[in-house]
C-alpha cells in the first residue's frame, strides 16, 4: 500500500490525500501522516511528555513521530489504521472545545477498534450522546454505544456485566436527561439492601442514614450529573427518590424512570415484585453483575432468573457487557478477565466431578 499525507481541516474532521515518499516498509505494513492545521490544540491531543502518543503506541504496537504539525503513524496496517481512526476522533473533540484526557484515548481507541471489527454493538452512522444540562456523555466502548441507543428506545432494559462498565452510570445520565427535558416527572433509583461479604451491623441515625450507605454509589453519579444543591433540591421535593428495594412493595410507578442497581442481590420474588411497579409513562432499567452475587449460599439470584424467564419478551432490551468495556483503570478489565477464567476453570472441575459421580453411581 502507498503511503500517504493526510491534512485534517478544522471543522469537519475530513482528511485529503497528499503522495509522500517515506521509507519502504514489510508486507501488510503502513505509514501515514496526518497534517494538524491549529498548533494551539496539538499540545492537547498529544498530552503532556506526549503521554497520549505513548498510550497509542503501547497499546497497538506502532511507531508514532512528530515534526511541527506532522505526526507520522507507521506499522502493522490494521493497527495504524484503528490509531488514525482514533487521533480523528480525538481531533474533532478538540475542535468542539472538549478537552482530551487519558480515558478518552482509551475510548477513541475502544471505538476504533469496535469500528475496525465492524461490531454489531456499534452504531457505525452515528454515535449516540446522552446530553445533559451539566454536560454530554458520550460512550467509551461498542457496549456501551448500544446500551445509550436502547435505553433511548426501550421502555424496560437489562444492563448486565461486570463492574466498571458504566451500566449504572449512563442509567443515571439517561434518567436525569430524560427529567431534565420534561419526559418524565420524576427519578426513582433503588438497590437491594446486602451486604458485600460482611456484615455491617446495627447502623445508627434515622432510616435515611441506615440505607445511605447502600445507596452511595447512586449518589456519585448523580452529582456528576446535577449541580449539588440541585440534587438536594430534587430529593427534597420528591423529584429524585433514592430507596432500598423493599420500599417498592405495594406501588405504582408512573411517568418515571426506574433504576434498579446490583440487582444481582435480588431474590426472585423480589426482581419480580420490583418489575411489576411499571406504570403508565415508565422507564426501566435493571443493571447488575451475575458474577458477583453476595446473597447467603443457596439462594439464586433474582437477576439470573429474570434473564432466562424474560428472554424474548417484546418491549425489553438485554445489553451485555464484558472485561473489554471495562472503563475505569486498564488493570480492572484485567482483573475482571482472570476471574473469569478461573471461574470457568471451576466450572469444568465441578462438572467432571459430578460426571464421575454419575459413572460411578451407575456403575460405569
């Protein structure tokens, strides 16, 4: 393949093609450089020690260099490619007046990449944003570009993977985008009441500080979405509840978004008891990790069995995510990734032994 210049004009991210001459490189080998016309906005898209090129550069084995306005990508064809797929996408942001940190390399990258292997989670025409007041979020993998297109189409969906995946998070930016622009009248945000592993005992306070401790995390995401006193204010007038899972018994909810957190801890009865408060004008969304479930031993979980019943039904949305959508730090997804492995070591151990059990119980 002949190597060639590419320019990238402000405004439209497009990039025209100028001949070059660079060195002969091997087979299936690429080199391009793309031309930056705003030398105010390079310091930003390379990162401060360039530690943005260096991220690129470990992450897909290629060779980066700069000269003035020039930055020249060279290596395996596919991997330059997924790299100038992403320093265009990173590019466009600045043009926008975003700013680009090391997270948003990672996701132009994730995106390229899921671009690149045309995955069918991928909007390819159009990624969707979830805009709010405060600011737009904008997804970071194939995963979760599917998961914002159905909770915008959906009126009940299922986010379900492991931790780090923003399953919660873009719930929670859908719902306050959706009040935010009057669609719904209020936000109720509810997880299940257990314990991860240990026992925490007789809390003190009212019944709002025994359960706040369970809620935390959904009150993170909701100060990244809404300014602080507007947070409170809402609370306080009924338009964002926060409540355990057992407050949910015996109502109806409706002209609301719904969000069920860690559902993994539900039991059947109570997933079943949660999905039936759908009222007129109501949204759902039920996220959770089938992996980490921290319910006593012999109980199943409420969320796997919600799965395999529901399968099918018309009107809900399952999107899956995996230790690839992982978003917070990269050692989490590798973290993620041995566990997985080594539960499905176990998995094949306890299924030879019960395989021998029934030989030898048959006499085989």
């Amino acid at each position: 393949m002949n190597p060639a210049a590419i320019a990238l004009r402000p405004g439209d991210g497009r990039a025209t093609l100028r001949p070059a001459s660079p060195p002969p490189l091997l087979p299936e080998q690429r080199s391009v450089t793309l031309q930056f016309d705003d030398n105010g906005l390079l310091p930003l898209l390379y990162g401060e020690h360039d530690r943005h090129l260096a991220r690129i550069e470990q992450r897909l084995g290629i060779r980066l260099g700069s000269r003035g306005n020039r930055l020249t990508l060279a290596g395996a064809t596919a991997a330059t490619e997924v790299a100038e797929a992403a320093l265009k996408a990173l590019w466009r942001r600045l043009e926008k007046g975003q700013g680009v940190t090391t997270a948003d390399v990672e996701a132009a990258l994730r995106m390229a990449e899921g671009e690149a292997e045309n995955d069918p989670r991928l909007p390819l025409q159009d990624v969707p944003e979830i805009r709010t007041r405060k600011a737009a979020i904008a997804p970071r993998t194939p995963a979760q570009a599917a998961y914002i297109e159905m909770l915008a189409r959906q009126e009940m969906v299922f986010g379900v993977g492991p931790a780090g995946t923003g399953k919660t998070y873009l719930a929670v930016a859908q719902g306050v985008a959706l009040l935010q622009a009057g669609r719904v009248d209020r936000i109720v945000l509810s997880r299940p009441a257990v314990e991860a592993g240990e026992r925490l005992g007789f809390l003190p306070g009212d019944m709002k500080e025994k359960v706040d401790p369970y809620l935390r995390p959904l009150y993170d995401a909701l100060h990244d979405m809404l300014p602080a006193e507007q947070v409170a204010r809402r609370i306080t007038s009924g338009e964002i509840e926060i409540a355990p899972l057992a407050f949910m018994r015996g109502r109806t909810l409706a002209h609301c978004y719904a969000i069920l957190d860690e559902a993994q801890n539900t039991t059947p009865a109570q997933i079943k008891m949660f999905l039936t408060r759908m009222g007129e004008g109501t949204r759902m969304v039920i996220t959770g990790d089938p992996t980490q479930v921290d319910l006593p031993a012999g109980q199943r979980s409420g969320l796997i069995d919600a799965l395999g019943i529901l399968d099918g039904v018309p009107g809900i949305g399952v999107a899956h995510f995996d230790e690839r959508d992982v978003v917070r730090h990269p050692l989490v997804a590798r973290i993620v990734a041995a566990y997985g492995r080594a539960d499905a070591q176990s998995a094949e151990v306890q299924a030879e032994r019960r395989g021998k059990k029934e030989r030898d119980g048959t006499g085989k």
